[in-house]
C-alpha cells in the first residue's frame, strides 16, 4: 500500500496498542487469536513481524498481576483474621490467573506499539545459509 498515513503521536499508539489494533490507524487487529501476532494490519498493511515483544509482555504482566495480589493477600492476612492456606489458595490462584488473561495481551499489543513508535524492529537474520 503507498497510502500515506498521518503520523501518530506516542500516546494514541500505546492506547490503540493496549486495544489490539494497529498502532498506525487503529482500525486492523493486532492479533489473529489469543496472542498470535498479525504479519500485517489486515485494514492498513502495516507489517507487524519486525516489531518482536518476545518476552517483555510477559514479564510486565507478572510485574503487574505481583503488584495487585500481594498487597491484597497481606491485607487479607492481617485483617482478615489469619484465614486458613486452602482460603488463600482458593481467592489467589483464580484471581492471578484470570488477571495474567486479561492483561497479557493488552500489554503485548502496548509494548508492540511502543516498538513501532521507536521503530525499533528485530534485526534481520544473516547468513543462515551454508557458508562457502
């Protein structure tokens, strides 16, 4: 597509990102499944394989879900009476995973806008083949 775009500014993109849609018009989905990245925005043409969030979503959600839960199991621990492990276990568990569902990919499609807003792409690989 020669279409020119108008440019984004960093915080649209992140938003668009956090939504899973194209950081440059907003309107294709990042994703074609749970987390399965796009090659390109089905609605602009945008290709999205270079721009890589390997294993930043992940670490950034388990940052995220930790800094909810924690605060919220001391609270219930010294509040609540000092409940039994199988309560804990029962409240937490649902509740960190169910959370770590909800943010991952919201937070893969932010960290891929912001790669696309830095233009940081993964390099190209050279020389897979045989040498000579």
């Amino acid at each position: 597509m020669t279409e020119a775009f108008a440019p984004v500014d960093f915080w649209t993109a992140l938003r668009r990102g956090w939504r899973g849609r194209c950081p440059r018009c907003g309107e294709g989905a990042l994703f074609g499944s749970f987390l399965k990245m796009q090659s390109q925005c089905p609605a602009c043409g945008l290709v999205l394989e270079p721009f890589r969030a390997d294993d930043a979503p992940a670490y950034f959600t388990i940052l995220a879900v930790g800094h909810i839960v924690v605060p919220l199991v001391l609270a219930v621990e010294r509040y609540g009476d000092h409940p039994p492990l199988w309560f804990h276990a029962a409240l937490w568990l649902p509740l960190s995973v169910v959370l770590a569902l909800l943010l991952l990919p919201r937070i893969k499609g932010t960290v891929i806008a912001l790669l696309w807003t830095h233009r940081i792409a993964a390099p190209k690989p050279e020389g897979l083949g045989p040498s000579t």
